[in-house]
C-alpha cells in the first residue's frame, strides 16, 4: 500500500463514528442535505440510485487507471484483495459505535464497509486520479455522520447526510 493509503487508514481509526447521526448539520450545508428521519435515512442508504451513484464513481477510478497504466489496472484485484481486510476491521469498530436499530445494522454495515473500502481505493490510486465521492463522503464519516444518499443528479446536487 501507498502512503496516501496508510494516512488514509490511520484518519479511518480517528474518525467520530456516528456520534452525531439524525442531528442538524453544524457544518457547512450548501452541498450537504440533513435527512431528518430514521426511516428517511433507511430508504435512502439501501435506494437502487445511491448504490449506483457509488458504482458510478468506482467505474471513474477504475477506467482513470485502465487509461493511465494497463499494468497497474491489471494488478486492480491483488490490490482490491489486500485492501479488503483492513476495510473490514475499520468498518467492524465503526459499527461498534452504531445506535441503530438492530434490524437495520446489516444494511447500515454493509454500506459502511464498502464506503470505507472504496475510500481506501481512492486513496491507493490518488497519484492519478483526483479525490471523487469517496473522499468527500469521508468528511461527513469523520464528523460523525452517515451519508445516505444523494439528491439530483451527479454530479450535480446534494449528498443526503443523517
């Protein structure tokens, strides 16, 4: 792994987990919209559109190093595969810090996991692609919310943050 990688895991490891889910944004909203129900923020972290927003974006970084190196796109898997644990164990102690109901958690995880996994992605490939959707839904992780969805369509409008 890369630099940017491990800086990007040891963020990971500090981040506020959750701690201000379901409240206002103290931050800046103008590209950011507080959903302000639990069942808001339930349709929308497990809605068709934000999956494949996500999808979207990982295809970006995943065609960027195809047209950048052939070799290094070649290699996508053993590096995806040696990402994955470290993403698990970072998505695993994040959900210790979930106040969600028990029935949602597997959705809430799973979308967790693979937000953190893809940021670690990002950042292995950050010396050819710039910072897309994965770094920038880290910055709402890191403050203690859960991004959730998106409103309009991307690359215009605006993240859903619970």
């Amino acid at each position: 792994m890369n630099l940017p990688t491990l800086a990007t895991i040891e963020d990971l490891k500090k981040f506020r987990w959750f701690s201000l889910a379901g409240k206002p944004l103290r931050e800046d909203t103008s590209s950011a919209i507080s959903v302000k129900t639990y069942g808001q923020m339930i349709e929308n972290i497990d809605s068709n559109s934000w999956m494949n927003l996500r999808i979207q974006a990982l295809n970006r970084i995943t065609n960027s190093v195809r047209e950048y190196d052939i070799d290094l796109f070649r290699s996508w898997n053993a590096t995806a595969k040696e990402i994955m644990p470290i993403s698990r164990e970072i998505a695993d102690a994040a959900i210790e810090y979930m106040d969600f109901r028990l029935t949602d958690r597997e959705i809430i995880s799973k979308q967790v996991y693979w937000d953190i996994h893809h940021l670690l992605i990002e950042a292995e490939y950050s010396s050819i692609i710039e910072p897309g959707l994965f770094s920038y839904i880290s910055y709402w992780y890191s403050v203690g919310h859960l991004p959730c969805g998106w409103k309009g369509r991307a690359p215009n409008g605006n993240l859903l943050v619970y």
